[in-house]
C-alpha cells in the first residue's frame, strides 16, 4: 500500500468512531491512544545494530497538579531571568544602578545591596558549595527534583514543546503529520515553530549579555548597532545553544550529556521520593475487560490498565513502569496522566506518585509506610548550608571598607645600601570601598629601626607615608622598608603592615617578612 493511503487510513481511523464500543466509553481514547492506527511500533527483529539511532518523542499534552507546578515554576524562573537586569539599585553618585551586574570593567559583581571585589571571590567558592550542598539536599529529600522543575534545559525544552504542541499540534496530531508529506500547511506550522524558538532563543541570548552591561543603555545600543561586537556575538551563540538544545536536542541533553543524572544516581538512597510506579498495585496489568474476565476466572488483576498515557506523556519518552531510569527527570508529568486515567476508571490516584523504595517494600510486607525526612545525609546537606551560608552572611556583614594586601619582592630579596642598612621592596594594594576618597597612613610594626619608603606618595604625617585612593578604587603602591638594626640570626623578621583612613574607620592590616643575609 502507498504510503499516501496508509496516511489516508490512519487519519480516517482517528476520526471515526470504534465498531465495537468498548466495555467502559471513557476508556476508548485510552486504549487507542496505546498504538494510533497505522503508528505501530516496528518488531524487533534480533539483528539491530548496536548504534540505536534517536527516537523522537511526542509529548502529549497533559494537565494535572504536577503541569500546573512546572507552569508556575517555569513562569518565575523565566520571568526572573528575562526581567532581572532591568531591575534598579541606588547606590549612590557614579555607581551602576542595576541590581544585578558583572561589571568586567571594574571587576565587580553586583547583588541588590552586595558588592563582591575581584579580592573577595572566595563568596564565590562558598556560592558554589551551597548550590551544590542544595542539589545534594533535593536529590535526598526528592531525587532528580531539580531535573524535573528547575534546570534550565527542562525550562527552556518545555517552553519549546508548548510552542511545538501550540503550532504542529498535540502529539496524535503531530505524529500523523509528520509522516505526510510536505504540504503548504505543514511547511506553514513548522516555520511559524521554528521562527517561535529562534525569537525565544535570541531574546534568551539577549537577556543574558544584559547581566554584563547597564541593560536599558546597552539594549538601545544594540537596537542601533552601537553595542560592542562581543555582545552581537555572545546573543549569536546563546540563541544558536539555545535554539539546539531546546529545540532538537531536548532528552537527549539529559540522557547523553549532563553528568548530573551518573552522580544524581550513585547520590540516592532506598528514602528518596522518586516518581514511582506502584508496581506493588499495579501489576499484573491488564485492561478493563481483561481484569474483569481474570476476575471471574478467581484471578488477581492490578490497578494498572496498559493504557500507555503515562509514556506518551513523558518528556524523554520513558515508561515508569519498567522502573528506575537514568533518562527519568521526575517530572511528575505522568502521575498527572495516571491521576486521570484512574480518575475516569474510578480507581484511587496515585499509581504512579512520589514514592520511596522502602515504602513500596513496606507495604508488600504489611508494614506502614512512612516518609523520613531526617536522615543522616539530609541533616549533613542542611548543616554545610548553614554552616556555610552562616559563615558567608557574617563575613559579608562585617567586612571592612579598606583592604591592604603585600607581596615581598621575589628578587632581590634583600638590598644592602653603602651605609650597611638593609633594604627590602614591596608592591602593596590598597583598597577602598567606601564611595569617598580617602588617604591612608601606612605603618610598619614588627622591625627595628624601620623607616618606611612608598614610590609615588602623597607626603607623610608623623614619618608615615600617605597614601590616596580615589572611591571605590585600588591602589596598587611600591614600598621601600629599610633599616639600621643588626638582624642576627633572627632573619627573616615577621612585620605587619597597617594603614588608616586619615577619616578614621577600622582600617586594615597585612604582614610578611623582611628578610637580611
Ligand atoms: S501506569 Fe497508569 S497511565 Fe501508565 S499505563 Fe498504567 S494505567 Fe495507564
Ligand atoms: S517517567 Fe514520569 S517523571 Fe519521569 S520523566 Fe517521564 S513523565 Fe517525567
């Protein structure tokens, strides 16, 4: 049979009702919704090479608890990243007034009233020890949660499959046109698809340079093409990421690429909520009408149905059922498929939920099931964050205004003048982080006799050199320490190097060494 008419069939088979009404009406969608006519899956026939080429999944539109939750979750999270930059902060005269920015230029990264130097990126190591601790938390409390609600290829994939399912339609739809050939309809869903998915894909790449410059003055730069040509080339290659892997690539980033589901698996425990088929209620599975003649026969029939709804449903193409799986994302969106299933079979819900190994184990023996929270690993997770986060919050509360750093000279270590002093060179860095200029002293303690040299100072009060830096600004000084005393044995000497705010303030410190022969 051509294949116009294996077409013409299938989509007449859609449409026209059954000849034989099933035992339960609102199961005829159910039951023909497992293979649609002439979409059978092909027999395996043994010899399949070991390459298995990808199978594009269909995601059937689905509503439900869990659907409602991604919608709300991909709402916030993509209306905080595309609006975020144009959020505003006073920071006073002269500084940015975006919330959020990466300032390149001056090294900075701002955060609403935070304020992080290139000197403090160690905020940064502690960041990235509490996102990982966090990840390590939800995975313990609810496994690939994270996967299924938060990361950004699931947010982005399921905006891409909104926008597929809104203009090539929900997946019987989309299956049976896709074995058509190319029509003007279809050639006219598929552009309106692919020019939907590069304009999300481009103001994605937009939004991101946006974090990177003052974002109002830098968008009309870039409508007037007076943006730097970085910024055409960074919006160039996150649409084009974005485009690939939302748009082509989806499941296969998840399955194939991320590392996160090979740690996320050896990180698991017999306590974690996993989307679980309740194997224990649901099998042996079998249809309504096959349940009902098992059970005049005296013979056990599950809850479950083999209506498929939970697969056809499921972003990476998986069945639950078969158990555990490295390409699940616990994204709930088939417990939402179940729920209706079982809803209009006036079975209770839940035969695929959240669920622990231990509780399926406990029920199969007779035993209550139970969720614990508190566990050893999960209470270590929550102890890091705190302990981490507690220790971030107090530095970050109490930290100066003014930093001082000191490097020794490498070579010479030392100098010994024609008077028989001995002379040692070093390059400090002050910092000033208040919005005002300030002078600074600087002081050497620790060494005898030292008299204190600085290249470039603005004069001395008291014998100290005095140092000026501009607001919000480094000052990068050479310093010449030199001194009559005998040093002995007693080389190299420990010495702290101070400065004060002529303003006043608490000032900082720093030490190191002066070294002799
Ligand atoms: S688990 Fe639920 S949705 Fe999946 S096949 Fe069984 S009855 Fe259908
Ligand atoms: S099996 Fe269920 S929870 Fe897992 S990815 Fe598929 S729909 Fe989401």
């Amino acid at each position: 049979m051509c294949p116009g008419c294996e077409i013409a069939l299938a989509a007449h088979a859609l449409t026209e009702p059954p000849s034989v009404q099933p035992a339960h009406p609102a199961l005829a969608d159910l039951v023909d919704a497992k293979h649609p006519p002439g979409l059978e899956p092909d027999e395996p026939s043994g010899d399949e090479p070991l390459y298995a080429a990808r199978k594009k999944v269909y995601p059937q539109r689905v509503t439900g608890t869990f659907r409602r939750i991604k919608w709300a979750v991909l709402l916030v999270t993509l209306g905080i990243y595309y609006l975020l930059p144009f959020v505003r902060w006073d920071r006073g005269l002269n500084e940015p007034s975006q919330a959020v920015l990466i300032d390149f230029a001056t090294g900075r990264f701002y955060f609403f009233f935070i304020e992080i130097w290139p000197q403090e990126v160690y905020y940064l190591t502690g960041l990235l020890i509490i996102a990982a601790m966090t990840l390590f938390l939800m995975n313990a409390v609810a496994g690939r949660i994270w996967c299924g609600y938060l990361c950004p290829q699931t947010v982005w994939t399921d905006l891409f499959q909104a926008i597929e399912r809104w203009t090539e339609g929900d997946r019987r739809e989309h299956l049976l046109r896709d074995r058509q050939p190319w029509t003007l309809d279809r050639v006219a869903r598929a552009a309106a698809k692919h020019f939907l998915w590069i304009m999300v894909a481009w103001w994605t790449g937009g939004a991101w340079v946006l974090y990177f410059a003052d974002a109002p003055t830098l968008v009309k730069n870039l409508a007037t093409f007076q943006a730097p040509f970085v910024a055409y080339a960074f919006i160039g290659m996150l649409t084009f990421t974005t485009y690939a892997l939302a748009g082509w690539m989806r499941e296969q980033v998840c399955v194939y690429m991320c590392p996160w589901p090979r740690i996320q698996a050896a990180l698991t425990d017999e306590d974690a909520l996993n989307v679980t088929y309740r194997y224990d209620r649901g099998e042996p599975r079998a249809s309504l009408k096959k349940a009902a003649a098992l059970h005049a026969h005296g013979e056990a029939a599950g809850d479950c149905i083999d209506c498929q709804q939970c697969i056809h449903v499921c972003p990476t193409g998986i069945d639950i059922r078969g158990g555990p799986n490295l390409g699940c994302i616990q994204c709930g969106l088939c417990i939402d498929a179940c729920d209706a299933v079982m809803a209009k079979i006036g079975r209770p819900a839940r035969l695929i939920g959240y669920d622990t190994d231990n509780n399926i184990r406990a029920r199969q023996q007779g035993r209550h099931a139970s969720f614990k929270i508190v566990r050893p690993r999960t209470l270590l997770y929550a102890a890091v964050i705190l302990l981490v986060g507690g220790i971030m919050s107090v530095t970050l509360a109490t930290r100066r205004n003014d930093g001082l750093s000191v490097i020794h000279d490498r070579n010479p270590l030392f100098v010994r003048l024609s008077d028989g002093a001995l002379r040692n060179g070093y390059a400090i860095r002050i910092l000033n982080k208040t919005l005002q200029p300030q002078s600074y002293e600087l002081k050497v303690s620790g060494l005898p006799d030292a008299q204190v040299e600085v290249i470039g100072s603005e004069g001395s009060s008291g014998g100290s050199p005095i140092i000026y830096v501009g607001a919000d600004q480094t000052r990068e000084m050479r310093v010449l320490v030199t001194t009559h005393a005998q040093l002995g044995a007693g080389s190299p000497i420990p010495m702290t190097f101070t400065i004060v705010a002529a303003s006043g303030g608490a000032g900082a410190s720093a030490t190191d060494h002066f070294i002799g022969p």
